[in-house]
C-alpha cells in the first residue's frame, strides 16, 4: 500500500494552477505595453490595494524590507535615532532603521498574541526613541490601542509591519491605517504574494505619499524624470509584478476566508490537547492566518513526528533577534527578553494555504492528536 501524499507547509503550485492563464494573459500585456517600470500597472495596483486594504493612498515599492526603510525615512528617522521593534520577529523589521543610521530598540512580545507588548515598549523607551514598528505576527493584529496610546504620549511616529496581515482588522479598523504608514510585503509565500519580491506602503497622508513615492523613485519630484529634490533609493516595484499582483489581489478575501477556514478546522481538532493554540479574534478582530503556528514545550519531539507522518512544519522564528549574530553589537543576552526566547523555543507552523482540503486539515489534526495520545 502506498503511503498517504505529503501535507506541504505552502503549496504555490495549486494556485498558480489555477491563475496560469491570466498571469500569462498579465504578463503578455506588460510585455506588449514596453513600459516595465513606473507605468500603468502599478498605478493601477496601487489604487486598487489602497481600497482593497481601506486605506487612502498606497505607493508601491520593490521588497515589504525596503518599504519599511522609506516609511521611516519618510518619517524623518537617520543617523542617531532609534527605532522601537519586537525581539521576535524576521530580522528585517530591524534593519530598516539600521539601514538608515538608527538603532533597533527591542521589546518583548505579549505571551498571548507574540505581539509587541505596550507596557514592555514604555519600560525601554530611551529619549532616542523616534518610531516604534509594532509586527502583526502571523496574520494576528497587534494590540495596537496601548500601542498607540504610549506613541501619543511620547510623540512618536508608528510603521504598521503588515507583512504577514493583508485584510487583516483590528477591532474593526483596516491593518495598516492605524499608524502613519502600514509596510506590506508580497514575498511570493505572503497571503498576497508576488512571482518574485514586490511591497506597499499604506497611508492616509496625501502629503507623506507624495514623500514616499519620490525616496522610492530615485529623489525624483512628482512627475519629474531628471528633477531629483531630494536623495533618494531605487525601490520601485516594477510593472510584471504589480500586473501579477492585480490579478491575485482579486481572489486575496476569498483566500483570507480559506485560511480562516482551515485555521477553525484545527482549532476544533486540537480544543483540549496540552497545546497553545493561536489567540482567538478580539471582537473586531479579523486573523488572516498567514502562519498557524501551536505551542509546545515538545515542539522539537513534536515536529519531528509530524514529519514521520507526512506532515511538513515550519519554525517562526527559531531564535529572538537579540540572539543574531547580525544583532550582537546591541549587547543583549539570555533573559533579556523571556517571552520571546520562550515563543523560539515552542512555536511550531502547521501547513495552512487557501488550497489546503477539509481532508488535509484532518490529516494534520489527527497526526497532532496521535502525538498526544
């Protein structure tokens, strides 16, 4: 008897199934237009994942990292500043402020939702301190109330980070509105995900996505092909990826809804194991599940018997940023940030994707329960 097929972390291949034609119908009609960068395409994303996410204006830009770099400096960030980020997260959200001559502050995430904790980021504040970038890990909204309560108190400026929560609400306001600029991916495995590296910038100032689409575009002036008033970066997002983008952003709430989907299937099918199981929504609240990720002090045993059964997983994050090599000159050690190095110890990833069959989510949930048995 052959054994059952692999349940895959991230299938892309059924999507693409799927949008084949009218991606290549989207690419033909890039290649016809000979216009590659900086055309109509773009605009047209722009505008169309500015409504999609309810946001005013959105400016597209070639990496979720790099939009995040020209928030901040949009933003005024530089040399001698300080940026306050969550110790776990993926490393990028750090280096955006170091790529502009600031330092990362780090603060612990809250043991439910991994989410920047508001009382922890008002302890390490330092009169440095010009931004914070509070992550909505795994498709979960940050607490962004107290977030925004200490930012007020402290005139500071705040980057949503939506890699990894397009459509996402929190207690019924759009992910992404809720600060000066949301910073968004579309790294091919994101909900919304290009055919390469692609991201926006979201916002509800005419004025800073005016500012925004020039340090995009080289310094350039609105309109302006030699007029560069400022320095600025090559960060645009070009025309395939946002005629790519078009055609997926169509289908993004009908994908949120499958992963919503699958995420109760498991929520179900795991109620009473010893697991720590993703914080359910706050009322308003919309969880896009870009990763279902459980918890467990077995999560090493764990994986590995998921994998005996045909089960892919994935660890989000395998490490807190103080403990990076690329992070060692801030001069954290073990201890300093218990939530999160706990987070890296039992987070475990469970296959979810809008593709993913009821009899797939079943397969998973059963593999888990034997486990536990």
């Amino acid at each position: 008897m052959s054994a059952e097929p692999v349940v895959p972390l991230l299938d892309l291949k059924r999507q693409y199934a799927v949008l084949r034609p009218e991606l290549q119908a989207a690419a033909q009609r890039v290649l016809d237009s000979g216009i590659f960068v900086m055309g109509p395409e773009g605009a047209a994303f722009e505008t169309e994942f500015a409504a999609a996410s309810g946001a005013k204006r959105a400016v597209g830009c070639s990496s979720g990292a790099q939009a995040l770099t020209v928030a901040l400096e949009a933003l005024g960030v530089g040399p001698g500043d300080a940026v306050a980020v969550p110790a776990f997260t993926f490393l990028a959200t750090a280096v955006a402020p170091i790529e502009l001559g600031a330092a990362p502050i780090l603060v612990d995430v809250s043991p439910d939702g991994l989410t920047m904790d508001a009382a922890d980021l008002e302890r390490r504040l330092t009169p440095a301190v010009k931004a914070v970038i509070p992550v909505h890990l795994y498709g979960r909204p940050a607490d962004m109330d107290p977030i925004l309560a200490v930012a007020k108190k402290r005139g500071l400026k705040v980057v949503e980070d939506c890699a990894q929560s397009h459509l996402g609400l929190y207690k019924g306001r759009p992910i992404g509105t809720l600060g000066d600029f949301g910073a968004f991916s579309f790294y091919p495995s994101k909900n919304l995900g290009a055919l390469g590296d692609a991201g926006a910038l979201t916002t509800a100032s005419d004025e800073l996505a005016v500012l925004a689409a020039s340090l995009r575009n080289c310094g350039r002036g609105p309109g302006g092909h030699y007029d560069h008033p400022r320095v600025g970066h090559n960060y645009r997002l070009d025309e395939l990826q946002a005629a790519f983008l078009r055609v997926k952003l169509a289908r993004l709430l009908e994908w949120t809804q499958g992963r919503r989907r699958v995420a109760d299937l498991y929520r179900a099918g795991m109620a009473g194991l010893p697991v720590g199981l993703p914080t359910a929504d706050r009322p308003g609240d919309r969880q896009v599940y870009h990763v279902f990720s459980l918890r467990s002090d077995r999560r090493d045993a764990l994986k590995a018997h998921l994998e005996s059964k045909g089960v892919k997983t994935g660890v989000y994050y395998p490490d807190p940023l103080h403990t990076l090599g690329a992070l060692r000159h801030l001069g954290h050690r073990p201890g300093d940030f218990p939530e999160a190095e706990k987070a890296a110890r039992e987070a475990l990833a469970l296959p979810i994707f809008p593709e993913m069959t009821d009899a797939e989510a079943g397969r998973v949930v059963a593999a888990v329960r034997s486990f536990f048995a």
